[in-house]
C-alpha cells in the first residue's frame, strides 16, 4: 500500500492521522457501520506507530465518531440521534411512539444502596440505603437512555419489577399511583462507569443528563433518579403553551 504524507500544518502525528480519517468519514469514503482499516494498515499507510494510530482512534471514539467491537474491529459509528419531549405529563411510552420510535427496555440490576452522586442532592434524598433500579432504554435497537431510578425499600416488589420493564411514570399508573410533582434538572457530565459499559464508550465521553424527583400521592413512594444519554443519540426539547408564555412574560 502506498504511504501517504499526513498535512500536519503544525499538529501532532496522532492529530494529523486523527484528522485524515475525520475527513475519509466526512467524504463518505468511511462509510457508517462499515469497519475502517486495521491500527497495523493505517500504521503502515501513513508511516506512523501503532501507538500513534492507537491515539487518534480513541479521540475519534470520545468524539463520537468511532466505535470499538472486542474482537472485531473499529466501525464508523451511525449517527442516529433521537428526540424526547420534556413532556412529564404524557406517557412516556405514549411520548416515544409519538415521536417516531419504539422503546425497548433492559433491565440491569436491582440493588439496596445508598445514593451517592453528589449531583442529587440537590433534591435532598434520603440517607438511608434505597432501592436502585438500573436499566437501558432502546430506540429502535439503539441504546440511547441509561437509567438508574431509587426508591423507598418498602415499595412493593410489584412496582419494583415494573421499574425494570416500564419508564417510571408508566409504571406508577399502572399501579394507579397518581403523581404530585415532578422536578427536572437537565445538566452535562462525563459518563458514569454504568452508562460507559452500557453504551461502549470511553471514560470522559460527555453526556445529557436528566435528574428527576417524582413526588405521588402515596406516603413513602417518590422517585429520584437520573437519565444519561450519548450527546449524539438524544437532544430533549420542550413546548410551552402560550398560557405558560403569558403567565412568564407577566410582570411580578
């Protein structure tokens, strides 16, 4: 194979070859899913160490672009991003086949622990151990939600098995359970060691987080909770009504 002269303009070797596959991706010559050439072929194309190479792929890979099957090789990632309505309202399940897809669940673990992330305290959760509810959520096959839901010990095993196959808020009506209140903090955080394993990401690889804390009508049964979500698979939006316009723009 012939060698190529990398454009380095300035950068690093492990920039240059970084920015040539970019670019094969952008042209199309990479196609999504397809798998790119081996680190020894682009180590020997463009004359560089397999360290080099090594580099530039984990870059591409935290940038989104790459990903890396065990045993298979290194793919050009397909670029599927999903949209969800902030709409708490409305059946989750409801509000996934609105917009165009059709959620899937896996459930993880089930495990008594107490909740550690410093980010919920912000809703004041409990210091005793809670129920932590961890499952995947799947759009049309993508994994594109990981989802770690805590609750109360004593929330019936019913409920809880419901968690695992169900969005919380679906799960709770089943069970005739009516919601109070519901909180939302929307944030940005490097993935968590649950959610890099769940969506084959490197450490650091940044995501959409939603925070949550679901008050109900029934003593000793709120839900607090967070959403991770790959930057590239999931954006959120959010409809006002003009009555929510006109009550915001009225002065105070």
């Amino acid at each position: 194979m012939a060698r190529k002269a990398l454009p380095l303009n300035g950068s690093s070797l492990h920039e240059g070859v970084r920015e040539e596959i970019r670019k094969r991706i952008a042209s199309g010559l990479y196609k999504p899913g397809q798998a790119i050439p081996s680190t020894a072929q682009l180590g020997e194309e463009f004359d560089v160490s397999p360290i080099t190479v090594k580099r530039a792929l984990r870059d591409l890979q935290s940038a989104g672009a790459l990903t890396s099957v065990p045993g298979k090789g290194t793919f050009v990632k397909e670029q599927h991003r999903f949209l969800r309505e902030l709409d708490v309202w409305v059946s989750s399940m409801e509000n996934a086949r609105r917009l165009g897809f059709e959620p899937t669940m896996e459930l993880i673990s089930i495990t008594k622990e107490k909740i550690t992330d410093p980010t919920l305290s912000v809703f004041n959760p409990p210091d005793e151990a809670q129920l932590c509810v961890r499952k995947i959520i799947y759009a049309d096959g993508t994994p594109i939600m990981y989802d770690a839901a805590y609750l109360s010990t004593d929330v019936p095993d019913a409920i809880v098995d419901e968690f695992g196959e169900r969005f919380v808020i679906d799960a709770l009506r089943r069970h005739k359970i009516e919601l109070m209140d519901i909180r939302i903090v929307i944030d940005a955080a490097p993935a968590s060691p649950g959610a890099q394993q769940a969506f084959s990401i490197p450490n650091g690889y940044p995501m959409l987080r939603r925070l949550y804390l679901i008050k109900t009508i029934r003593p000793g049964i709120r839900v607090i909770g967070v959403v991770e979500s790959p930057f590239d698979r999931l954006a959120c939006s959010i409809n006002l009504p003009a009555k929510t316009i006109a009550r915001m723009e009225r002065p105070s």
